[in-house]
C-alpha cells in the first residue's frame, strides 16, 4: 500500500466497544469510543476508573486483540506500525503481523536462547523493526527487558551488564565489538544475539533464527505483579540504578497517557522521535498508542535532523507528534510557513522544562498547541494538560486520573498554593499503579525515594490555585539536557581517566537551546602540561566521548585551581551550580562548545 493510497478510517464504535469489554478487567472503558469526545479535566477524573487484575500480559491481552478485531474487519485499513528508513525504505505491520512475527521472535527466546521466565534480556538496538519485535517478544515469554541506547560504551555496558545479571544481550554490529571486550566479565551472560546480515562468531544471527522460526507460540500466563522491565536511570552521586515495573502496572498504566493526553484512537498515526533506549519511547512508541490500536510511525533518523523532521510531517500522515521542548526549539528556527502539516491534529512533549516563546511561535507558525506532560522511569505519566484543557504556559498541566499529585515540604507537609515543594506522588490509601516496585538491589535508596505515605519524585516545583503544576528544577544533582537526563557521577567517573585531570566535578549549565548542558570544573593535574587550554578542552570532550555515551560529554568546561567541598570532601555541587547560573546571567561563559 503507498502512502497516498492510505485511507486513516475512524474508529468503528460497535468494534472498539466489543475491544473494551473483552478489557473491561484490565481498564475501565470510557463512555464514548473516541477520546476526542471528552468534556473536561473533571469529567475525566469522574469517568476513568482502572482496575488491575491478577493476571496480565500487553501482548495476549491488547495486542492480540487488535489482531482479533483486524482479522474480522472491525479495525480499519490502519497499519499498527510504520517504519521509514533514513533511505525512504518503508515496512508496514498490520496488529496481524506483528502477532505473527512477536510470536517467532518468542521462539527464538525461548527455543534458540534457552531463556526461561524472568530471565533478563538487555537490548541495545537503533530505531529498527527488530526492536519492537524483540520488546513484544520478551513480554509474550516473561522474559524481563532491559532498554539501553546504542550511545553506550564498553564501560556503560558492562555496568549494565554486571548490574542485571542479564543472561542475553540483543544488539547490532555496532556494538559487537564492545559487548565482546566486557563479556569475560559478565558471568551471567550466555547468550548473544545479533541483529545483522553478517555472521559473528559466538553470536547467533537473528536473520537466520528468523527466516526458520515457526510462528506457533502460545503466550506465557502472567501475573500483574511479576517483573516485566527494567530501566536504568541517571545517579548524581553513584552508579545508574535499576527501575523494576511490572506487567500490569507499566501495560495497564499507559492508558491515561494515551487515551487523554496522546488523544488516541486507531485511525490515528502517532510519531515519537524518542531513542529506544529510554522509557519516552516505552511510553509513546510502544504501550500507549497500542493500548489505543493506534499506528505507531518511526523514522530511523540516526540523527536528530530538523529538516527531516519537517519534510517527513509533510509527507505522512502523521496525526499526532511527541518531541522533546529541545526539538521543538530546533525546528521553529526553520521557515515553517514553506511546510503543511495536512494531517497533524495534535503535539505533545515532555521530559524537560518547555519555553513558553517556542510554544507560541510554534502556534503561530502551525496553529498547533503543545501539550506538555510529565512523569518519571520510576512512574507513568503523572501530570499533564490534555487536549481540551486550558494551556498554562510554562505549566506542565494537572495530575492524572488516580494520580494524588502533591507539593510537599521536608516534614512531608502539603504546602499552600504558590509555594515551592517537592512534587511527590501520594501512595496511601491506594499504591497508584504504575509507580515502580523498587530499585533492583538497592533498598537504600528505594527507601530514600518511598518515605511515610510518598513517592518522593526529587522534583522541586508548586502547584497554583487552579491545581496547576509548575517544574522549578531538581533536588538532587541530575542535568537534563535536550531531554537526556545525565548523572554527574559517570561524567566525572569519565573525566578522571584522563592524565591531565586531578579532580572534577559537573553541574548543569543553563543554555537556552537544550535547556541544560553539562558543564565540568576540572583541576588540572599538575604533572600534566599542555600550553592551550582549548586543545585540552577537546582532547577532554573527545575523551569523554570515547568513554562513556557520547551525549554525556561536558560542552563547557572551565579550568580552576581546587573545588569547594565540605569537611567530609564532598562536593558542594550547589556552589558550583549557583557561580554558573549568575555567569550565565550575566554574560555567555568561555570554552563553550555547541
């Protein structure tokens, strides 16, 4: 089918209403079969209700229900995913196939891999087919998923590694080579799978495993409660942690962000521009629309290019767009009035703090509202404006449906309208589901994080007199930058590999393009001499590159004779991080590099 050819049908009621019985015991079903119908923020708080039963599993019961529907007609022409290649190749999945396929990819998990229920699978794969497949697939067998971006290093995929126990890795030839240079030290690793058209010793292919692979698979029965992923977060002053969900708390905990913020049906096409390795691609190009039988649309693009962007929303029948505020940013310095979006109904971002100047001129440019969101890898989504709501910008909306969103201050105390608290996740009388189980092996800081009757997010911020919620930053040392969230700690674990540097620490920087960079204070080693600064400069940030995720690389870095710390050699981040705010006030600051 072309993509001219396409016809988006709407949703046919007496169809999706025989969908919702069949999930009445996984969601409460809304009144009306389209979620464009709704009236109010309170009218959706009155009408959603959920509900979690004992037994879960998104690939039984949600995709293989839209297959079921696809099978008798009840769907639409709709692909459920569609794929573009940075060469214009396409690949189009009805829920049919991706049955079909999930359910091959199943076997060669269990089959070909040995991989029993809950064993952990790290899958470090681009925007690819075999990506979702892969996802799908350790969902039908229990197997546990670990995402992780392709920008890893040997050093970040060792941890990784080490830290899950993960007994398989699926990966591309991209990252062969590293996964081979750690792997003698991960004893838990017995199986390595590679997506490519080249054979690797000690590797099986999955092209080969695929071409043979029967497609009779019967999903595993799952409880709501057992492990279904983990994701690895940003630590500030230690190693990246462990985010453990569940089946039914992450499958059944999307429904909000789909029906109400992403504003889904199954004749919509939804694009996320999110990298696979991090949890707004679970969100938005994987459990939300699907839960909503909407068409997931990826674009390969290995790197954000505005003009790509563009051309692409042009071309496709894209409805609805998720991106980062940096995205957006980038794309309004473009001439927009030389595009048409004809099929862009809706656009949503997250993940970091939102200009209120890009919002407008993007309305402007597009005549298109931007919906901000907010959430967490320990939690669904937790606040939001949804489509309908009034727009409060620089506000990241209202909470959720069975979210008790509070603001409270350091004695846990709710605190008035208008004052400044951390935004923290109400658990009693009733656990929210969607909020994570714990991090993995690491009580401690579970227990920091869950205190009395919270989940305490770090976030700093306040909510208004209209039970808006306002972002001010974060409580700990975490640098979110263009939607990337970035722990001091690996930064500075990187940096000081380097001869030339004796110590360093690494705040956020203020930069009004991504919001944040990072920015390292180094002290250099006396014993280490190179004449220009700005060469060592480089020769730091390509250090960093090579050692860690290339994202992470600090873009300014400033050279100074010793660091404040306290009696006890800590660090006192703040004082760094409060010097930069006031030089990035008053003036842009030196050894910058964009």
């Amino acid at each position: 089918m072309s993509v001219n050819s396409l016809r988006l049908v709407s949703c046919d009621r007496r169809a999706f209403t025989t969908l919702k019985i069949q999930l009445r015991s996984f969601f409460a079903c809304s009144k009306t079969c389209n979620p464009k119908n709704f009236k109010d923020y309170e009218s959706i708080k009155q009408e959603y209700k959920s509900q979690v039963p004992e037994y879960f599993n998104f690939a039984n019961d949600v995709l293989d229900n839209w297959s079921r529907m696809e099978k008798v007609g009840s769907r639409g022409s709709n692909p459920a995913f569609w794929w573009l290649s940075e060469h214009g190749q396409e690949v189009k999945w009805s829920f049919q196939d991706l049955e079909v396929h999930s359910k091959k990819v199943a076997n060669i998990l269990s089959d070909a891999c040995d991989l029993q229920l809950k064993d952990r699978v790290l899958v470090i794969l681009p925007r690819v087919p075999e990506w979702w497949l892969v996802n799908i697939a350790c969902i039908r067998t229990g197997t546990v998923l670990i995402p992780a971006t392709t920008q890893l290093r040997a050093t970040d995929i060792l941890h990784r590694l080490q830290a899950s126990k993960a007994k398989c890795i699926v990966t591309d030839d991209s990252l062969v080579d590293a996964v081979e240079s750690v792997a003698s030290n991960c004893p838990s690793l017995k199986v390595k799978l590679v997506v490519s058209q080249k054979h690797k010793q000690g590797w099986m292919n999955f092209q080969d495993l695929f071409r043979n692979v029967s497609d009779d698979h019967k999903c595993v029965k799952t409880k709501s409660l057992d492990p279904m992923a983990i994701f690895f977060t940003s630590g500030s002053t230690g190693a990246p942690k462990m985010v453990l969900h569940t089946h039914g708390g992450y499958g059944i905990g999307h429904t909000v962000n789909g029906r109400y913020w992403l504003d889904l049906t199954p004749s919509d096409v939804m694009w996320c521009s999110s990298d696979t390795g991090w949890v707004k691609s679970a969100w938005n190009s994987f459990f939300s629309p699907w839960v909503q039988g909407a068409c997931v649309f990826v674009h390969q693009m290995p790197r954000f290019d505005p003009k790509t962007m563009l051309d692409v929303l042009s071309k496709f029948p894209i409805t609805t767009l998720c991106c980062p505020p940096t995205a957006y940013r980038m794309l309004v310095q473009n001439d927009l009035t030389s595009y048409r979006f004809r099929s862009l109904q809706h656009c949503v971002t997250g993940g970091e703090s939102s200009s209120p100047e890009v919002m407008v001129k993007w309305k402007e440019e597009t005549g298109l509202d931007i919906y901000e969101g907010y959430g967490q890898s320990e939690t669904v989504l937790l606040c939001a404006t949804f489509k309908g709501m009034k727009i409060k910008l620089g506000s990241m909306g209202k909470p959720v449906p069975e979210i008790n969103l509070q603001i409270i201050d350091e004695n846990h105390n709710v605190v008035p309208p208008g004052v400044e608290g951390q935004i923290a996740v109400q658990m009693k009388p009733v656990r929210p589901f969607g909020l994570f189980s714990g991090y993995i092996d690491d009580p401690q800081q579970t227990s920091a994080v869950l205190q009395d009757d919270y989940y305490l997010t770090g976030d700093l911020g306040q909510m208004d007199e209209d039970g808006y919620i306002w972002f001010h930053g974060r409580t700990d040392d975490i640098i979110s930058s263009a939607g990337y969230r970035i722990g001091p700690f690996e930064v500075e674990n990187a940096l000081t590999t380097h001869p030339a540097v004796a110590d360093c620490a690494v705040v956020g920087s203020p930069d009004p393009i991504r919001g944040e960079v990072v920015k390292a204070f180094v002290v250099q080693n006396a014993a280490y001499t190179l004449a220009d600064p700005d060469k060592l400069i480089k020769e730091l940030q390509d250090h960093v590159k090579k050692v860690t995720a290339p994202y992470k690389y600090p873009r300014k870095i400033e050279f100074v004779d010793r660091l404040p710390k306290t009696i006890s050699g800590k660090v006192k981040r703040n004082m760094l991080r409060e010097k930069e705010q006031g030089q990035n006030r008053d003036q842009d600051h030196p050894h910058t590099t964009l």
